[in-house]
C-alpha cells in the first residue's frame, strides 16, 4: 500500500462564507504527490473537538505524516509554523460559541512542541518557486494552534516516527474582493501550489 500524507483543513469561522484551507487541501485529496498519496479532512473549528477530529483521521488513514493547514487572515504569505505552544486564548468564540481564555491545550502537557517536518526547507523551497513564504515561530492561540498542539503530543506519544507540522495561509481573494479595509490575499491556485510544493519537501525528507 502506497505511503499516505494527511492534509487537513478547517471549516469556515469568524463570519466568512468559505475557509481557504477546506477548498485547499480538498483540491489535492486523492493525488499522488512524491510518491505520497494525499488523503484530507476538515476540521471543525470547535475546542477540543478539533483535536480529536484530526486524531481520528490519524487513526484512519495511518499516514506517515500530517500536515494541518489554517486560515489567517491578514497574513500575506505562507507561513509555515515552527512551535506549538500549550495555550487557549481566544480572541473570538468557536463554532460553538466557546471562548476560552488562559487555559492549555493539555493539562500537564510540555510547554511548547516543534514542528518535525523540515520547516525551513520548505519555506527557502516555496521562495524559490516564487511563492511568498517564511517561517513562523506563532501559530496564535487559536483552534490552529491547539490542533498544532494536539496532534503533536497525540504523535510523540502515540505514533513517534510520524511527521507533522502547520501551515498558516493567506485568504483567498474571494474573501477581499470589495473588503473594507482592504485584506491582504493569494490565489487559491497559488496556495495548492505552495502546499503541493510543501508535501515533496516532506516526502524527500522521509526518503532519507
């Protein structure tokens, strides 16, 4: 059976009518990229549910390596995310009308988890495809960062060979045509790309 990559997404929150990240990740479910069979899944923006939504895609699909993609608005570029920190602090309610303030993502948890997929890499290699990119050291304090958090203690405690790692994308510019005041945005072709680009970075680095 073909090795699997996980990509994720979130459903639409904050008032917008689509999230970047569903229509994302779901224009490359069922691709072969480097050798890697894409497999996706949305998430629901939702505490603790996010969790363990991702979880059981985990279970699910057993991939050799997860890669949990966001909407953030205002951002103007990939960021693809270095640290999770133990931290739910949310600045507007869930889904669910849930607005946790100072609590973490797990009770007794470490204070931080790094991304174990080659961060770097993938951003010098997203620069040179032209596509805007860095690293990010805040994945904020929202249901990206706790899922981020959740799935990397779920793997180094459940499944500690498999990858994972965090991507923040820009939106779309569906959601900035007429916004006042303007909103920073990519094209979603251009953000599938960059995600493309993203899971041959990954899948070059398990050959190794």
């Amino acid at each position: 059976m073909m090795s699997r990559i996980l990509l994720t997404g979130f459903e639409p929150f904050g008032g917008e009518k689509v999230n970047p990240s569903e229509l994302a990740v779901k224009q490359l479910e069922g691709k072969t990229i480097a050798g890697l069979e894409v497999v996706a899944g949305v998430l629901p923006v939702v505490t603790v549910k996010c969790i363990d939504e991702a979880v059981k895609l985990i279970e699910k699909y057993e991939p050799v390596a997860v890669l949990n993609v966001g909407q953030a608005g205002g951002r103007v570029e990939l960021s693809i995310e270095k640290v999770a920190i133990n931290v739910k602090d949310y600045r507007i309610p869930d889904n669910e009308g849930n607005q946790i303030r100072y609590a973490p993502v797990v009770e007794g948890g470490p204070d931080a988890y790094f991304a174990t997929i080659p961060v770097e890499k993938i951003a010098d290699s997203l620069v040179e495809k032209v596509i805007p990119a860095s690293v990010s050291y805040t994945a904020g304090t929202y249901c990206c960062n706790e899922v981020f958090y959740g799935v990397s203690h779920y793997l180094r405690n459940n499944k500690p060979g498999v990858l994972n790692g965090f991507i923040h994308i820009p939106f779309i510019l569906e959601q900035a045509a007429g916004a006042k005041p303007p909103r920073a945005s990519m094209p979603l072709e251009v953000i599938v790309k960059g995600l493309e680009i993203a899971v041959e970075v990954v899948a070059e680095g398990l050959e190794k």
